[in-house]
C-alpha cells in the first residue's frame, strides 16, 4: 500500500481523471441518444451495461496501445464509423410517433454505445496510456472514478431528448463535429494535408456537424409529413 503515499501515483491518476472527464459529455451524449427510445427500466440497463462494455474494450485498447500506434489511418477510420453512427442516431425509425431512430432494443442499444465509444476514445485511450505509464491498476481506477458522471449525464440528457427533439439533431451534430476532428487528426491525413491541415480540420468538422444537424431535422420533418398524409382509401 506504500503507492497510496506516493505523490507521483495521485498525479497521475488525476491526469487520467481528467482525461477520462475530457470525453464523458461525448461518452454521455452517445449513451442517451441510444437508449432514449428504451422503456425506462431498459434505459438504466442500457447505461449500465454499454458502459461497462465501452469501458472493458477501452482497457484493453490502453494495453496494445503502441500496437494500436502503428494502425494507419485508424483515426480517419474511427472518423467515418463516427459519422456512420451519429445519422443512424438521428434517422426516424417506424415508431408511431415518429420519434428520432434510437437501439430499437436494450442489446442494439448496448452495441451503438459500445462502437461509438471505442471510436471515440482513440485520443483519450493515447492520453490515459502516457499518464498512466503502463499501470494498469491506475488505468483501471481513473476510469472508474469518471463512470458516475457518464452514467448520471446520460439519464439527464435521455430525459431531456424524450420532450425535445432539437436535443437529438444537436447531439447528431455535435458527434459529426467530433468525427471531422478525428479525421484530421490522423498522423497520415495530416501528412497529405501539411501546411492545410489545422484550417481543413476546423472546416471539416464544422461541416460534418452542420450536416447530421441539418439532416436530422429534414428527415424529422419528412416524417411528419409522410405521417400528416391521408392513408389509401
């Protein structure tokens, strides 16, 4: 127990603690969209268990991190898998109501959560690796002292989207504006890019989160319409 006097180790979990803190309203954002559609009782479930996948699959990656270094174009891969989800997110789904596509049921629900986290986490699981130093106790510990705030940040905003579909199509956007980032932070892609590359990753990523954005809503209204039309005689 001699770590517990160290100030290097509380340094360092605090560095993870912050890192992991950094991408818990993108984390919480995800969660919501996906289990908003759930019965209430599934919602929790669903928060609970794609966490705890997301989390497990995070671990892992953090202990093949420099495996994971020498994927190329990971990033701009992760990217596009982002973009993929966020209008699945936003797309209406054969509900009666019309409500916005979320998991049609808990075990989809829990994989959307789980995919959009391990494509979202590719900076953060770079980020906690460097703090923690090849500890993985430490890892495993910072991680868990972010879950309350994932957990409890996707209720509110599942709630909140449930009375408010706007809620939805800015969230759409905001995982588009995050996909465009990814994208461009590619070590390859930067390459390519060169002097262009910080000015290509504002542009890209404020037209990726315009775009689900304005897609969502188009498709919302579509749907109402297709619902307001008169059915066959």
């Amino acid at each position: 127990m001699s770590w517990l006097a160290d100030p290097e180790f509380w340094a360092r979990l605090l560095g993870i603690v912050l890192i992991d803190i950094s991408l818990a309203g993108d984390n919480a954002l995800v969660i919501a969209l996906a289990v908003r559609g759930l019965p209430p009782r599934q919602q929790l479930l669903g928060r609970l268990w794609g966490t705890a996948g997301a989390v497990g699959l995070r671990v892992a990656f953090i202990a093949v991190v420099s495996y994971l270094l020498r994927i190329p174009l990971l990033q701009l891969l992760g990217g596009l898998a982002l973009i993929w989800i966020a209008i699945r997110l936003v797309r209406p789904g054969s509900t009666e109501h019309g409500k916005t596509r979320a998991g049609a049921t808990l075990g989809e629900a829990i994989w959307i959560i789980v995919v959009a986290d391990v494509t979202m986490s590719l900076d953060n699981v770079l980020g906690v690796a460097a703090a923690a130093k090849g500890d993985l106790v430490l890892v495993v510990f910072g991680i868990a002292l972010s879950l309350p705030l994932v957990v409890w940040g996707s209720g509110l905003l599942a709630n909140l989207m449930s009375r408010h579909e706007w809620i939805v199509w800015l969230g759409g956007g905001v995982l588009g504006y995050v996909a465009g980032e990814m994208m461009t932070d590619d070590p390859i892609v930067q390459r390519w890019l060169g002097p262009a590359a910080a000015v290509a990753d504002l542009w890209l990523s404020i037209v990726l989160g315009a775009f689900v954005l304005v897609l969502g809503w188009w498709l919302a209204r579509a749907a109402a319409r297709h619902r307001r039309e008169p059915g066959p005689a």
